[in-house]
C-alpha cells in the first residue's frame, strides 16, 4: 500500500531525522531540504535545530530544536517543543494541531503552541486570526483565543480545563519569537497585533479645587487662555510672623544693665601699710622654680682608693653590647618560655 504524502521540507537547520515504516519496519533516515514527509512519518530536531514543512492547504510549519511531532492527515500531533503554524488562505475547512491533552482547530491563523513532556503543559499563543484550544478528552472545555492572547491546559490547573486567554506581554512575545530563526515576520507590519506593553504608571496630576478645567472648542485654530486661579493667603501666618518680628526689635532696643567696676587709672593718695614679717626681695626666686636641695657629699676613709676607671675603646665597647644582647631572649623566645610552663603546669594538675 502506497503513502500518501503529506507535506515538503521547505528549510533545515541544524539536523533532523524522520522515523518512517519500511516494508512494516521503523527505519531512522536523516531528513535533507526538499525531501517528501509522508503520512505517520514521526520528525525529529536536534538542539539548536530548526525544520520547516509546507502542506499541500498552504500551511507552513516551523518546528524548533529538541521538537518532536508525528504527521497525520490534516493535522499534525505535537509530542515535544515549540510549532509556529501559519495559515495564509482561508478555505473553510478545519484543521487540527494536538497534543497528548490539548487539541487546537483553525483555519485561517497565525499561532505557536508548545508542549513541554516533564510537566504535561500545553501553551498555545494566537498571533493572528482566532483558534479553538479545547481538552483533548472533555471536547466542551474549550476557548476562542483570538489574536495577542495565550492559553494553557495543564492537568494541574482546574483539572485540565483552559485557562481563560489573557493578554501576551512583550517580553514574552519576544522570548518566544526568538525560538524561530529566518522565519518571515512581516504579518507584524500588515496586522494590528495586540500584544501589551508593560508601561509605567503615570502620576495623577493633581490640581486645585478651585481651578476650573477649561472648555474646550471644537473650531480649529482657536487658542485658548487658561488663568490661574488668585491664590489664597492665610492671614494667621502673616500675623504671626509679623509679631515674631517686631517682638525681636524691642528686645534689641533694651539696654542692658551696667555692672559696676572699678577703674585704677587715678590713685587717691591713701597710705597703705602692709604687716608682717620682712623678707629681702632679692632673695625670692620666681613661683615657677621649685627649689632643688643639694647633694650631700659623703667623705670617705683616707685609706680607700678611688676606683680607675678604664676607658674602653669603641671596638670593646661593641663586642660588651653585643655579648649582652646574646645573652638576653627575643620576645618572641619569652613568651614561648611562658606557654611552655603553663603548658607543664596545666598538665601536672590534671595528672
């Protein structure tokens, strides 16, 4: 019985293989740019890799690296990766893209949807154009996703039903297109995507309650005025600065007190007598020299002899120095001393 072909690599790269029944055998055959991908053909991408197919309903498929997909009629099953499918024409006809527990019907539609194998999650992100994205086993748990939004089916999330489509943020966008190298993107140009840009929040302009919004006029040309509203001046501040003010003055103009001191610049005349005991002035030695006591001198027997001293020369002098710092320890020997007969102490009370 002869296959039936299904589709034609248009683009590869990287490496890509194709596991295809042979005379009812699997055989591996590494997949090149023009070959012919039959019904049941299962494809394989290596990392880092990139196919790209055409079918005979003018439909392009990408799939990355590490992708996985199995070829059916009309309809592709994803097992493992991302798959960008792009739909040109509109033909009535429906045609499917599923997973192990997602299915997806479009016609006409740009979308990539992904499957990941270690979690059991189905994403799907519509570009243009509207997709059906339902349960694979509960066919009425299903959603429109129109263009700019993302869904997801996880058997952990409302026991596999589809998350309502939200808006695609930028950033994901971005991370997701990168995925897909040489593809045309010039549906971005002639589609109104509506994707969502993460803006910054604005602050409230805040005006007074008195100020009236102007009107505006619709004849053009027309310049209009806006004038402020007269400002009003809390007068219980002004009078209270006012007599902080005039309160420092006067305090500036009271003269203070005069305090009595007595001058020296005329003398009266009076004798001054001074008692006591009299001392000769020229005897007083200035407050600030202690007075020192003299040494006794000791006077020693007649008989005793003074010591000679001996002057040593500057080499004697060196080698006695010298032989006195032999016999003194460093610090550093010291303090080894020390820990040495704590040591031995320490260990003597324990025993």
């Amino acid at each position: 019985m002869a296959q039936s072909e299904k589709a034609v690599v248009t683009a590869l790269m990287g490496r890509a293989f194709v596991n295809r029944k042979v005379d009812s055998k699997p055989v591996m055959l590494e997949v090149k740019k023009g070959d012919t991908l039959f019904e049941f053909d299962e494809v394989f991408t290596e990392v880092g890799s990139q196919l790209s197919m055409r079918d005979s309903y003018d439909h392009d498929f990408h799939l990355s690296g590490s992708g996985y997909a199995l070829i059916l009629n009309r309809a592709i099953e994803l097992k493992g990766g991302y798959l960008w499918v792009r739909s040109y024409s509109d033909r009535d006809e429906k045609f499917n893209v599923s997973t192990v527990n997602a299915n997806t019907t479009y016609d006409n539609a740009d979308f990539i949807i992904s499957f990941d194998q270690d979690s059991g999650k189905t994403q799907l992100m519509s570009l243009k154009g509207q997709v059906e994205f339902a349960n694979m086993v509960h066919s009425y748990l299903k959603y429109e996703v129109p263009a700019g939004k993302f869904s997801f089916i996880s058997e952990s999330y409302e026991d596999g039903s589809p998350r309502m489509p939200t808006p695609t943020g930028e950033s994901t966008y971005r991370k997701v297109i990168s995925l897909f190298d040489g593809v045309d993107k010039d549906f971005e140009n002639k589609t109104k995507r509506q994707i969502v840009k993460k803006e910054s929040p604005k602050a409230d302009d805040r005006t007074p309650a008195s100020a009236t919004s102007p009107k505006t006029v619709s004849e053009p040309g027309s310049i209009i005025y806006v004038k402020e509203s007269p400002k009003i001046i809390d007068d219980s501040n002004m009078i209270d600065d006012i007599g902080r003010k005039l309160a420092s003055e006067s305090m500036k103009k009271i003269s203070a007190k005069k305090k009595f001191k007595p001058t020296y610049e005329k003398s009266s005349g009076v004798q001054v007598k001074v008692f006591g005991s009299h001392s000769n002035a020229g005897n007083r030695m200035p407050a600030s020299v202690s007075n020192m006591k003299k040494k006794e001198t000791m006077r020693g027997p007649a008989s005793l002899v003074s010591p000679v001293q001996i002057k040593n020369d500057p080499f004697e002098s060196s080698l006695l120095i010298e032989y006195k710092k032999q016999m003194r320890h460093s610090n550093e020997v010291n303090s080894l001393i020390k820990e040495l007969k704590n040591y031995d102490q320490d260990y003597k009370e324990s025993y």
